[in-house]
C-alpha cells in the first residue's frame, strides 16, 4: 500500500538518499558522472535540514511511504520564476528511490503536490526539467504538463544541461463546504 504524508524531520535522510540516489540514475549520461559521483546522502541531508528547517510554511514537502519505507519525495510552492505570473506554483522537486520507479509513487505524489497547489489557489504549477530527460518530460507530459517556452542554460561542472519549464493550468480552488457537480 502506497501512503503519502506530510514530510517530517525524521524523513531527512531519506529523502536525502532519494534525492542523491535519483539523481545519480535519472541524470547519468545527462550530466558529467564524476559531478553524480561525489554527490553524498550526508551533504544534501544537511541542505534538507536547512531547507526544512526555514521553509515549512513556504512549501509543501511530501513522502511517499510503502510498507513503511520512504520510496519519493516531492516539494512545491510558490514559483520562483521572474516572468511567471503572479501566484503560480512550482514543483521544486519530485524524486523516487530508483527501484520504484514506474510504480505509481511518483504519479501519487505528483497528484497530491496538483491538489495542493490548487488549494492554495495557484493558477498554474511549473516546473523545470532537463531537456534530455525524456523519462521525465513523457512522466509529465502524460499529467498535462507542456512546455511553456521558457529555457534555461543551465550547466554543469561546465557541462551545459539546458532546461525546460513546463506548465500545468490548475482549477480555482472550490469555496469551502462546495463540491465540484
């Protein structure tokens, strides 16, 4: 059975795990290896501290737990983007642990970060995602995302891993008490 939950302190490493370990397989080939390579659990642990520790009200971070372990991990908020309209969200990040990968986790949490940015009132949710990761851009293709024409020229280690930023138009929020006929 597939659970998801609030994030807690006690998810961090974890989630750390999932996100260093999902990279290293969804970006292998994409950006240099030895950049994946030196990536440790122990230094993103101690960036999700932090990010925990200040953005608990700003974002929406959620686990993805099954028979007790966390597989994914998302977080989304208000959108960072200078030319994004004002009150868009964002999907910060959505990470599963590699071997759960094409098993619903990652559409359970994406369905959980859409209702919420819908109750929150977001007119759309973005999200960037690197152009060569077709694994992703089919995943979120699949959900509605599209491209909205926005690029970023990201690099790596001197390696330029462009991005996309896609879009999802969000429903308004339902007054409370009302239910959609």
């Amino acid at each position: 059975m597939l659970r998801v939950r609030e994030m807690t302190e006690a998810d961090i490493e974890a989630v750390a795990a999932i996100r260093v370990r999902g990279w290293q397989f969804a970006y292998a080939g994409l950006m240099p290896q030895a950049y994946l390579d030196a990536m440790t659990v122990e230094e993103d642990a101690e960036r999700r501290r932090e990010h925990f520790a200040r953005g608990r009200l700003a974002a929406d971070n959620l686990v993805a737990e099954r028979g007790g372990s966390v597989v994914g991990w998302s977080c989304t908020g208000p959108c960072r983007d200078e030319d994004a309209e004002p009150g868009d969200g964002e999907l910060y990040a959505l990470y599963v642990r590699p071997d759960q990968v094409a098993t619903g986790v990652g559409r359970a949490l994406l369905t959980e970060s859409v209702r919420r940015a819908t109750a929150r009132g977001h007119a759309h949710l973005r999200l960037w995602v690197l152009q060569g990761n077709t694994r992703a851009r089919r995943f979120y293709e699949s959900a509605g995302f599209t491209p909205d024409g926005a690029e970023e020229p990201y690099e790596v280690d001197g390696v330029p891993v462009p991005e996309l930023r896609y879009a999802l138009p969000l429903p308004l929020p339902l007054p409370q008490g009302t239910h959609r006929q």
